[in-house]
C-alpha cells in the first residue's frame, strides 16, 4: 500500500515574571535619593497534575505546545520529555520526536518509556534502524512489556528481518493474548507481501477485540476492498467515517480494483507498534 493506501487508516504557552522594587540605604545625611529599582524574575514552575491531566485531553498541537514548554521549565523533567516526543510524533514532526526522546536518555539512559518513544519516531519516519538499539534496550528492561515486543517486531519487520519480526510479535501476543495493535501489524506486513488470505483473518481478529481502534476497522476495510470484497468494506466505512470521506475511500478502492493497480508497498504509519 502507497502513502496514498496509508491515508486510507484515517488518521497556551505559560508565561510570567513579576518586578519588585526595594530601597537601599544611602548618603550620610539629608535626603536619600531612590535606590535604582531591580526586576527580580519568578521561577516558573512545572504545571500541577491537574492541569497535566486536562492537557492530555487535548489535541496533538496543544500537547506538544504545552508538554515542550514544560520540559523546557524542567529539562530534568522525563515525564514532560516523553509527552513533548509523543506529541510532536502525532503531529508528524518525527525527526523532532527522536531528538527529544533522545534528550531524555541523555539524562536518563534507563528510562524505559523514552527507549519506546524513540523506537516510535524512528519507525514512523522510516528509520527504525536507527531506533532498534533503543527498542532491544527497552524489551532487555521490560521483558515483559507487550508494547517493546510489539514495536520491535515492527522494527525488525522494516529492516527487512521477517523471522525477528514474526518471533517478536509471537512474544508480544504470548504476554497480550489477541491485542489489536501487533495482529495489525502482522496483517499488514502480510499485505505488504500482497498476502491478503493471511492478513484479512488477522485484521477481522483485531478489529473484533474490544481495545480496537478507528485504524484497525480501516485497515480492515481496506483490506477488504483490495479483496474484491466491496460490500463488507463499504459497510465498514458508512460506519466509521463522515459520507464524503467514505465516498472518496471507496472510489479510491474501485480505481485500484478496477485496474489491478494494488500497490502493496506503504507507509510504516500503517504499523501502530503499541
């Protein structure tokens, strides 16, 4: 699947400083005349938890706003790290999600959380290379973290090491029996060697769990359009998107059915990771 097949998966600032002025003592006698007044600037400090909570609640661009001005405050601060490299990933600014998930292990090499957000970036610009160091320390970490397994599997899948990939997310089902996320990304590795018969059972498996997303119904779909299979595909769509979305989905699959043009090279944004 093209970047065109991919697209298909359909996807403040805080500020302040405060003056204050005091007088100081001069001259033997008569009048003293002001002292200079001196702006002494307050430190700003990190959000409290309750603000944290409500930011996560709110859209890609905001979060990256609010998650980078608070690692900015406390560079010493992973939490903020890890959510500014998130944030940033969800925008597409992948190059900037791995450089600031890599500022975190400067300071932190055994955080766990910015190996996996790292691993993420550099699988989600296409270089998950440079990101399986990170993510094999991370699986070393916590052997018993789906979410390592799953995104190494990933990983090594994009690195053209199929038999790693397939051992990898044998590992993530075995601790996260049926989890939606890694039976996509099997599918679709599936589908990206134009195996439909292998990936359509995995696909339906996924979407009928209750954890499945929005993406996996439309990595469903596709696949079923790509199959010949219009009918279920188009009902899945009617369902999940608004009508000209949908409309402008299922032409895009007649076009490819209809000229045998199926293209089943893609993105890795087709692979969630976990």
């Amino acid at each position: 699947m093209s970047r065109t097949t991919a697209s298909l998966a359909i996807l403040v600032l805080l500020s302040g400083a405060a003056g204050a002025a005091h007088a100081q003592a001069g001259g033997q006698t008569g009048t003293q005349p002001p002292a200079p007044s001196q702006a002494a600037a307050t430190p700003r400090q990190p959000a409290s938890a309750e603000v944290r909570a409500a930011y996560e609640r709110s859209d890609a661009l905001s979060r990256s706003v609010f998650w980078t001005d608070q690692a900015d405050i406390d560079p010493r601060d992973p939490v903020a790290g890890v959510k500014a490299a998130a944030a940033l990933r969800d925008l597409g600014r992948y190059d900037q999600a791995a450089e600031t998930a890599q500022a975190v292990l400067v300071i932190q090499p055994n955080n766990v959380d910015a190996m996996l957000e790292v691993g993420r970036a550099h699988i989600a610009r296409g270089q998950a290379f440079y990101g399986v160091a990170a993510l094999e320390q991370a699986r070393n970490a916590r052997p018993n973290d789906w979410q390592a397994w799953s995104l190494l599997g990933t990983a090594y899948e994009q690195v053209r090491r199929p038999d790693d990939a397939r051992a990898a997310w044998g590992q993530a089902l075995a601790l996260s029996p049926d989890n939606p996320a890694v039976l996509t990304n099997m599918a679709m590795s599936a589908m990206t060697k134009g195996d439909a018969v292998t990936a359509e059972p995995l696909l339906r498996r996924a979407a009928a769990q209750p954890g499945a997303s929005l993406k996996v119904r439309l990595n469903l779909a596709m696949v079923l359009g790509l199959s010949g299979k219009m009918a279920e595909a188009e009902q899945i769509l009617r369902r999940d998107l608004p009508p000209e979305a949908a409309d402008a989905n299922l032409q895009w699959l007649r076009d490819r059915v209809r000229d045998g043009s199926v293209d089943q090279a893609r993105t890795w944004g087709s692979l969630q990771g976990g």
